[in-house]
C-alpha cells in the first residue's frame, strides 16, 4: 500500500505517478526474500530454487485508490491481506504404503 502523493513545506499536494506492478514487482520480491531470510524462515537454497521457477509466486497489484470515507472497500482491503492464501483446514496428508518384495 502506498501514498497517492505527499504534501510540500508550503501545503500544496504533489500527486505520485501510479506505478505499474510490473515495475515494483522484483523489489517486492528481493525485499520479501531477504526478510524471510533473516528471520531464518528459508535459507539461500531455497531462494535460488524459487527464483528459478517460471512463476515465482509474486505479483503486485496497482488498482484502483482507496479513501478513507470507503470503508466498505478498506474492509474488504483489510480481510483480503490477513486472509492465508491457503486453508489448513483443507490441507490433508496423503501416504502411500508399497510392499517391496
């Protein structure tokens, strides 16, 4: 989430150009990856393994201003970035025993 602008010493507002995701995109990824990474969460391995895939898994999304009046939107906004992007609950182990003879 970003800023639309930022105001000068004088009050006028200065409007930001809207990036395109693409253009954030590989920051976002690095940023994320050396986070991730310090926490121990993954190691070197890891990162070069999954920046090898043909889709990484990250993606930046540049849409449509949210105001603070929207609250509906901000609502929605909110529930959609602390949601998992995958159910536990559906997650289920599958093992398969072979005889070997």
């Amino acid at each position: 989430m970003a800023t639309d602008g930022c105001f000068k010493g004088d009050g006028d507002f200065i409007k930001s150009v809207l990036p395109q995701g693409k253009d954030i995109e590989k920051v976002f990824q690095s940023e994320v990856l050396k986070m991730l990474k310090k926490e121990g969460k993954i190691n070197q391995f890891i990162i070069d393994n999954m920046l090898s895939w043909e889709n990484t898994g990250f993606n930046v999304y540049c849409g449509e201003a949210i105001y603070a009046e929207e609250q509906e939107s901000i609502e929605k906004l909110a529930q959609y970035v602390v949601r998992a992007p995958i159910s536990q609950r559906k997650n289920v182990l599958h093992t398969t025993r072979r005889k070997f003879k």
